[in-house]
C-alpha cells in the first residue's frame, strides 16, 4: 500500500528541503506549482481558456506557456484569481492520476507539496498531512537569501498567505524548521522512517 502524504506550509518554511530528503528515501515528490504549470502547457481546455482570457501571447509561437505574459497579467494586473479560476479546477483530478501512476510504479510514499493544500484540497486523496512551520524572521532570512528577493517583496506574499501556526491542529504531523538544517534532516528522515511507509 502507498502512502499519500500532503505537505504545506508557508513561503521558506523548509517544505521543498523536506520533499527533497523524503526523495532521497525514496518517496516519489509532486510539487503543486510544477504540476500547475505543466497542466497549463499540456491540456487543451486549459490552454484555450487562457488565450480566451489573456490573450494568444499566452503561448510563444512554439506552443510553449509564455509564462512571462501570464506572470505580468496575473501579478502586475492583479488577475491571479481569473488564472487559478482556469487551472485550480483540474488540479484534484490530475493529481489522482499521478497518484495512480506512482502505484502502478510501485512507490511507497507519494509527496504532494502544496502552499495551499489545506485551502483546496485537504483532501481525501491525502493519507497524512504535514505541516512545516518557521518563524517568520527565518523564513525572511532564508528566502532572502535564497531568492535574493526584497524585504518588501516577501512581506507582501508571506501576508497573502494563511497564518499556519493556526493550522497545526488540521495537520497529523508537524515539523518546526527553527533550527540548523542538520536539525531539519534528522527530524524529516525520522518522520518519514516511522511514521509514513
Ligand atoms: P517556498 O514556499 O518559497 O517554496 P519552502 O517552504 O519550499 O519555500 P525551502 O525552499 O525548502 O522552503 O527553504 C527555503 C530556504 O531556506 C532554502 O534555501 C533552504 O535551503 C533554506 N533552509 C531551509 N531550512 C533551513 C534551515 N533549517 N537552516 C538553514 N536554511 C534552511
């Protein structure tokens, strides 16, 4: 039997580090923005929909997502709702089907990262919830030197986002990431070795 575990939590928390040492384990990882994405360069109704609403630069002469254009109308225009209006619906379905497909291949643990997990899809495809948490001066720190992104900037998105210390009792499992990343490895390897597959 595989085990389908959802992981959120806020932007820089440590959610991507946690996919990635799970992956190392051998857990098959589905990150929800790549998924996202590739929906947007591959099904039709979709890509219609989003020349319908954002015009044919949507898609470079190629065919391939001009996500530059879709980045400006989303963000700069304020249109991320009419965006994920299109692609969120035929989220859940999609993932059911890579669900399947790690089946079929045998996985044992089958990630799904998602910032937003809890908001649309705290499903029943989920077998586990995982929530990661930081405190938010880390969280700064860490994406601000990841991304080398403005202060400013992460403010903004971090206060877009839910306060997840008040999800912690919609999670089966928690992760505090306020420590060293050797901290985070050993907390992560130990979740995963006894309490998922
Ligand atoms: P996002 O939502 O923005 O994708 P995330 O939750 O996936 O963020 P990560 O990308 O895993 O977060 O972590 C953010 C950054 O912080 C990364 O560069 C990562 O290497 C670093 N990081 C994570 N945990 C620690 C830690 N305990 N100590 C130091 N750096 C850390």
């Amino acid at each position: 039997m595989m085990t389908v575990v959802g992981i959120t939590g806020g932007i820089g928390s440590g959610k991507s580090t946690v996919c990635k040492i799970w992956q190392s384990l051998g857990a098959r990882l589905l990150n929800a923005d790549a998924l996202a994405k590739e929906l947007m360069n591959t099904d039709p109704e979709i890509k219609q929909q989003l020349v319908d609403k954002f015009g044919t630069d949507s898609f470079h002469e190629n065919g391939s997502l001009n996500r530059d254009h879709l980045a400006k109308e989303a963000f700069e225009k304020n249109r991320v709702e009419e965006l994920n209006a299109i692609v969120h619906p035929k989220i859940p379905q999609a993932v059911q089907y890579k669900i399947q497909q790690a089946q079929t291949d045998g996985i044992n643990v089958f990630v799904y990262e998602a910032a937003l997990l809890l908001d649309n899809l705290r499903p029943k495809q989920m077998d586990v919830v995982v929530l990661v948490l930081a405190d938010r001066q880390k969280r700064l720190e860490r994406v601000q030197q990841r991304d080398g992104s403005r202060e400013q900037e992460i403010l903004q998105r971090m206060e877009k986002q839910r306060n997840f210390e008040e999800s912690v009792h919609e999670a089966d499992y928690v992760i505090r990431n306020n420590g060293t990343l050797q901290e985070l490895e050993s907390k992560a390897k130990d979740l995963y070795q006894n309490f998922l597959p």
